[in-house]
C-alpha cells in the first residue's frame, strides 16, 4: 500500500470526525474511480465496506429510505433496518409527539445517534408511557431528519461505549448529509389510509450550491401536515349515557389513533471548505418545529374522581362555595348511581342553589382533554479538520469541533378543568414546557504509526467536553393553581396533565469530560485487530472506564469472520434524574393520577427512590461475511448483558394510612395523588439475537433485478429485578413487548422508463398490551403477520418523475381486543409493531435539477 493512498484515505477518515465518506477515491495514480458506498462509524482508520468492518454495518441510501410510504425517518429506518422497532403511541402524553424507538431490543437511549459524526442531541421529551421497554426513555428526535437531506444512514449494530461515549450500548445510528454542490431536487407527496383519514401531503426539496471555488452549500427542507386518524367505537359507559338521554356525550367519547401534526417544519444545512494546504471547514445544524394534538381519556361525568366524584360514582362531588370560605357546609347530597344523572330532582334541586355546584353544569357529558404541544429542535456544528504539517504533532490528522442542539416541548391541554377552581375555571391550558440544551467540544486526533506490521497501525486519541441541561418551564398560573375548592376534594392543576408550577420550575445541569485512545492494527494480510479504552467523568455521579476489542480474519476473498467484545455504560439523563409530571393512566379500566417525582424528591424517597447510578454492559458478537459475485450476505449473533437498567418504576399507590407521614417529609395534598412512580435503577437484563442481511443482483425481464433480505431474531430476558418497582406485567412487556422475529424481504426491478419494488414485511408474535393493563382481559400473545409495501414510479423525463405506492397494500389488520367493545372504546392492541391504521396509498411527483 502506497503512503499517497493511506494519506488519502486517512484524510476521509480524519479520527473521529467521522466525516461524510465518498462514493469516489483515488487510486495510486490519482484517477478517480467508483467504490463501494462505505461507513465511518466502528473504525477510527479509513472509512471501510460494509465488507471489510470488524463490526456489523448496515448503509441504508437515500434511495431506499425513500422507499416508504411514510415521510417520518422512524418508519422508513423500520422498513429497512429489521433490528430497529418503533410504533404508534396514540394516547400515549409526551410520547405521541415525539416516539421511541428501539434497536436490538433496548431502549431508545441506548442507541447513540450521530449527525455527520457529530453526537446528536436529545429530545426534551421524556417517554412516560413508552410501550414497556421504553418506559422513561429520553432519545434523541430522529424524526426531524427528513430523508431529502441524507446521503446515507450508517447503522452500527453493536456496542461501541468505548468509542464514542454514553449511550452506545446497542449501537449507533450516524445521519449523513449530502454534500452536493450543484443540482437539487423537490418532490410533492400526498396520500391517505384507506379508511379515508390521516390525510397527509409532504413538499420537501434539497438545493446544492458552490461555496467559493473550493466548497459547497446543500440546502434541504421538508413540510409536512397530516389529518388526526381514529379507529375507535363507543365506549359501553358513554354508550350507556347516550341512552338513558345525555345528548351531550362525544361519539366517540375517546379517539384512538394518530395525532394531527400541523406546519411540521424542517431545515437542513450541510457546508464544507477546502481552505488548502490539506485542510478543511465544515459547519452544519438544522431548525425544525412542528404542532401536534391528539385524544386523551374520557371522563364520565357520574364517577371521574375528583371531578365529578369521590366514592367511585355513588354521589357526585359537590362544592360548597360557603364552605370554601370557611362557613359550615350545606350542600345536600346528590346520588350518582343512576342511568342519567342529570335528570334526578336531587341534581336539579344542587343547581338551582347557588351555594352549591358540580362540574357536570360545565361539562354534562363528561370530557376528553385534547393533548398537544409545539417541538423546537435547532442545532448547530462547525469544525476543522486536516492534516499537521508541522511541530510535535506533525504527520497527525486532526478534527476540532463545536456543537450545540437544543429541543424544546412547550405543552398544551384543551377541552379539560381546573376542578379545585370550580366553575370559574377556564378550559384550555399552557401546561409549561422541557428545554433540553447539550454543549460539547471535540479533539480528534489520528494517524499512522510504522511498526513493522502488515500495514502500518491506525493510532487515534482525543478528547470531549460535553455539557447537558434540563430545564422545566411553569405553567400558566391556572394550570397548576390549587383552587378554593381543593380542600372538599377537587383535582388541583389542569385535569389529564397538571401544569408544571413554580416549585418545579427550573434549570439542572451535568458536565462531563472523556478521553480515549484507539488502535487499529492490520497484523497480517488475513487478521485485522482492534482495541479501544475510554474514560470518562461526569460532575454527578463520577467516573466510568470502558474498553472494547475487535477481529477479523480473511478466510478467502469471499469469506470473512469477525468477532467483538466490549463494555459499556448509559449515564441517567439530566431529565430522568429531575423531571417532574403528573399524567393519567388507564389500569383495569380504571383512570388513575399518578405523578411523577425525581427519584430523591421526598414522596419518591418515601417509598424507595434513590440516587440514579448508571446503567452497565458487557457485549459479545460474533459473525461472518459472505460475498461472491453479486451475492452478499452478513450473519451476527450478539449477546448484550445490561445491569441497573434505569426505567421509569410501576405505579405505587400512595395509600390513606401513609397521608400524615408524607405531609410531615413535605408533601403537599398528598390525598390527590393516586399513585406516584419514579426513575430507578430497577432491574438486569440479557438480550440475544441474530441478524441477517442478504443482497443479490442480476439481470430479469429485461432489465435490473435487486433482491434483499434481512432478518433479526431478538429474545430479551430479565435477570433480575426489584419488585417493589417492577411488576410482572412490566417484565412481560419488556421479555415480549416486540416480536422476537422480523423480517423484510424486499424485490426492486429497474427499467429504462419504469423502476418498481415490492416489500414483505414479516412480524412474529408479541405481547400485545392496550394502554397500561397487562391483566389477562386486557393483554394477549399477538398471532404473526405479513404486510406489504408496493411503488412503482415513470421516469417521464430525465428531471420528472411520478410515483404511485401504498403501505400494507392488503390492509392486514392489527390484533384486535379480546372484546372490541371494551371499556377503553379501542379496536385494536396499541402496542402493536406495525401502524393499526391499515392501509395507506400515496401519490408523489419529483423534479430534479
């Protein structure tokens, strides 16, 4: 190997930059020549084929991310990537605006995500009802990257802490931004599911420019609106209602299904400078915002406690407004245990005395809160890479960056009460907000080192100053005030989701400083070696060390094994470790108000909380690469073995006997909360699986033929846990939440006017849950299923093209409820692993320039 071509490579790898690789290099005499497309994550050497990795790879192009019916990154990344799941979370508080997702099993932030080499920021939103196995979890937003904007996704399939720092445990997911100086794009999409709602219409578009002589500008933007979706029946108690005569009960009372998103925009940059002398500026970032409202629980207007009740539906809850200052209480007793309240004389009798009153005047047939909220997301990054000419660090390639991403969730409640305002109570709320602002600095550093090896070994070191801040907003003052009314047993705050109030309100932040060092070594022409070592230092819980080990032997030029084995750590979230929340959850048919405390706060505390450590891994993979001719295939197993898993806790329920104790820690009506849960460090887990992925080319009908399979086999088990935080349904959920088996087969014929493909996308048994019960009645095994996916597009000219396509084109149906006229008014499992919506067909046309 000549020193011009290691240079060369060196250059596109530049240490840890993990700047965007070619589709071009240059051979040994400086003509360019077409390569394989290649990744940079896993190594600190050259960007390597997805063939030559010591660790499991997957590049999945733009062109096949467009392959989706969907314009959301997650459900394209789920049709390409079968280890990677997400779902659907319809009535699910902050989830529904921003959705987890998983890779090998684990949860959304064990995944470290990356945006053209550069650590990617988190969400704000924290996943308080995440479908089990993200349950607390606090990822970054990737539905903000609109596929228009990529060259590629990089998918690294196994843990590499030591590499890049926390969060990397199943593995990592690097975003990269095309570089194009010229030319662009703009598509128009609109589509809908066949039930005829969901309605959506995407424009997005990419611009190419030239920066000076010696650099370029890629500009990308994506807007997007979609109609709410509901897939609902009547519930039997708003049913019951409607027929004993309260016409003004909803139908439905509550809607299950997706959210409306509004003015969802987004914007990408992408610049780069060659500034000479072997030296380089880039700079990149985004600005994103988008609305979102979707449906809440139904409160019955005879039994809601602390609303409409406080004997679960015997009498209604009446204030008396003397009471409330301070005279002697005089409001009769009105019977609710009755078909229609409204009509018995004893209602009548309460509200023609005007000392007295109920909410059922304000809202007769009951009430579904409307949950929404706005998601700000910006980030920026800049940077200069290259190589040293000079002085002690001569001959090294360098990067040093700056980063700064921010995410925002500013919350609204519509169509709900202030209870303990009683009837002056308004009915729409600004709940408050989570900012999630992270900071780092990179020093990357790396270069060859003459041996005496096969080739010469591939040395990086370097360092990394993160800093990462949570900040609560309050409320509006009605959205969290205790009322006049609190004391006769009114909910205090806006009912569904309490705004947050000054007492929450404000700013927590960690630091932390990493340092590692990594050695690549091609020891002979066959067997490539790999180590790294990583320590790192976080202001609030202390230090951590993690190391990871790799190989690779060439068997043939067709066959090659590799094997990996590392550490790893996800350090607790600045927001897990403070965030406070008070939402509904629906258990066994019952709404139940549970809050959300930071684990050392003093009702957490009571009942077991304790300082979040964090979680630990210890991972093993091994496999083989196959290819011969146009046939290519990848085989790994893994196993990954993580303790203190830090997850948001079961429901404890705060009990009468327990008030005076709590109210002496400081605790303030402790008698309005339910149940209270918090983060901790809960329990231990194994999770194995198999990963398969398979291509093969060649020539059909007259034109190009590209087959592709994957497949992934994932079984988790829960070693051990506490049961005081943990239940047993929280453990099925996270045994068998996702199915153990996915699988997407995928045919794509190419000719000169017509390309088309058409994807099977296989999904094996699962434990399907409906909103938080795991209770015989309300879960089951889930059978497998079979979707698919078809498109197919006219090239009418060289610049236009129209598309026509559809996802689960034969409408296979979700698992259905054991009864589908169950108390919560849903047909379908809402845990399930693919859209319950059915099928959606779209229409797309796309002008290139």
């Amino acid at each position: 190997m000549s020193n011009k071509f290691r240079a060369a490579t060196l250059a596109l790898a530049v240490g840890v930059a993990l700047g965007t690789a070619p589709v071009y290099a240059q051979d040994e005499t400086g003509a360019e020549k077409e390569v394989e497309r290649i990744a940079v994550v896993g190594t600190r050497s050259a960007p390597r084929s997805v063939a030559e990795s010591p660790v499991p790879i997957d590049i999945v192009g733009a062109d096949e991310l467009g392959r989706s019916a969907s314009s959301d990154m997650l459900d394209q990344l789920q049709s390409a990537v079968p280890s990677f799941n997400v779902r659907q979370q319809p009535i699910s508080d902050a989830a529904t605006l921003i959705r987890p997702v998983n890779l090998r099993g684990l949860s959304s932030d064990s995944t470290l995500v990356l945006l053209n080499g550069k650590r990617r920021h988190r969400a704000s939103v924290i996943a308080f009802q995440g479908g089990g196995v993200n349950d607390g979890a606090q990822g970054p937003d990737i539905s903000v990257i609109p596929s228009i904007a990529l060259k590629q996704v990089e998918v690294l399939r196994d843990g590499a802490a030591a590499q890049y720092g926390s969060d990397a445990i199943a593995g990592v997911m690097n975003f990269v931004l095309k570089d194009d100086a010229d030319g662009g794009s703009i598509s128009v999409k609109h589509g809908e599911y066949y039930e005829g709602d969901g309605t959506s219409t995407i424009v997005d578009g990419n611009l190419g420019l030239p920066f000076s002589d010696d650099g370029f500008v890629n500009l990308s933007f994506q807007l997007k609106n979609a109609d709410a979706t509901s897939r609902s029946v009547q519930r039997p108690d708003a049913q019951a209602l409607i027929d004993a005569g309260n016409t003004a009960v909803p139908d439905p009372a509550m809607i299950w299904g997706n959210p409306e998103i509004k003015d969802d925009i987004t914007i990408f940059a992408n610049a780069g400078l060659d500034l000479g002398d072997d030296k380089e500026f880039y700079m990149f970032g985004n600005y994103s915002e988008r609305d979102a409202e979707g449906g809440f629980y139904y409160r019955n207007p005879h039994n809601r406690s602390n609303v409409f009740s406080i004997d679960g539906g015997e009498t209604l809850l009446i204030g008396d407004v003397a009471q409330a200052m301070g005279a002697e209480r005089t409001c009769a007793v009105v019977p609710a245990d009755v078909p229609n309240v409204l009509n018995t004389q004893a209602y009548q009798d309460m509200v023609a005395d005007p000392n007295c009153f109920a909410m059922n005047q304000l809202m007769p047939g009951g009430y579904t809160p409307r949950f929404g909220g706005n998601i700000t997301d910006t980030s920026f990054t800049a940077g200069t890479k290259g190589e040293v000419k000079s002085g002690f660090l001569d001959d090294w390639f360098y990067d040093i960056s700056g980063s700064v991403g921010r995410n925002a969730s500013t919350f609204l409640l519509k169509n709900t009460l202030n209870p303990s305002l009683g009837l002056e109570t308004p009915f729409d709320f600004k709940t408050g907000g989570y900012t999630q602002l992270e900071k780092g600095f990179n020093l990357d550093l790396v270069r060859e080192v003459e041996v005496g090896l096969y080739y010469p070994i591939n040395v990086a070191v370097g360092a990394e100053w993160r800093e990462e801040s949570f900040e609560i907003t309050a409320g509006e003052e009605a959205s969290w005030k205790a009322g006049p009314y609190a004391a006769q047993g009114f909910n205090i705050g806006s009912h569904g989701f309490k705004g947050f109030g000054p007492e929450a309100q404000g700013i927590d932040v960690r630091r932390s400083v990493g340092l590692y060092g990594d050695v690549e070594a091609q020891v002979t022409e066959a067997l490539l070696l790999g180590g790294a070592l990583r320590y790192e230092d976080f202001t609030s819980f202390g230090d951590t060390l993690n190391y990871k080990l790799t190989a690779q032997f060439t068997v043939s030029d067709e066959l090659s094994l590799r094997l990996s084995h590392s550490t790893g750590f996800r350090a607790p979230t600045v927001g897990q470790a403070n965030v406070v929340n008070t939402a509904t959850s629906l258990v066994e048919g019952e709404l139940i108000q549970s809050f959300l405390a930071p684990p050392t706060n003093p009702l957490s505390a009571f009942y077991g909380g304790k300082e979040l450590e964090p979680e630990e891994s210890v991972s093993y993979a091994a496999g083989f690469v196959y290819n011969y001719e146009d046939f290519f295939m990848t085989v790994d197993y893994y196993n990954i073995e993580v303790t203190d898993r830090i997850a948001q806790s079961s429901q404890i329920d705060v009990e009468p006997e327990d008030y005076d104790a709590l109210r002496t820690e400081g605790v303030k009506n402790p008698e309005l909360i339910s149940a209270v849960t918090y983060f901790a460090n809960d329990f231990d887990t194994t999770t194995q699986g198999i990963d398969l992925v398979a291509n093969y080319s060649m020539n059909l009908f007259d034109g190009d033929t590209q087959l592709s399979l994957a497949y992934n086999w994932t079984d988790t088990k829960v070693d051990s846990f506490n049961p005081l935080t943990t239940n047993q349904g929280k453990i099925d959920r996270l045994e068998d939440g996702m199915p153990d088996h996915r699988a997407t087969f995928t045919v794509a014929q190419t000719w000169e006017d017509v390309s088309m493909f058409l994807r099977a996308n296989y999904f094996g048994e699962y434990y399907a849950t409906h909103a938080d019960g795991t209770s015989p009645e309300e879960s089951e095994m889930a059978d497998a299923a079979v979707t698919f996916d078809a498109e197919i597009s006219y090239f009418y000219s060289d610049a236009l093209t129209f598309s026509a396509g559809a996802m689960n084109i034969f409408d296979q149906e979700a698992q259905k409820l054991q009864a589908v006229n169950n108390w919560s008014g849903a047909i379908y499992y809402e845990s399930g692993p693919f859209d319950y919506n059915g099928g959606y067909y779209y229409l797309k046309a796309s002008y290139n320039f």
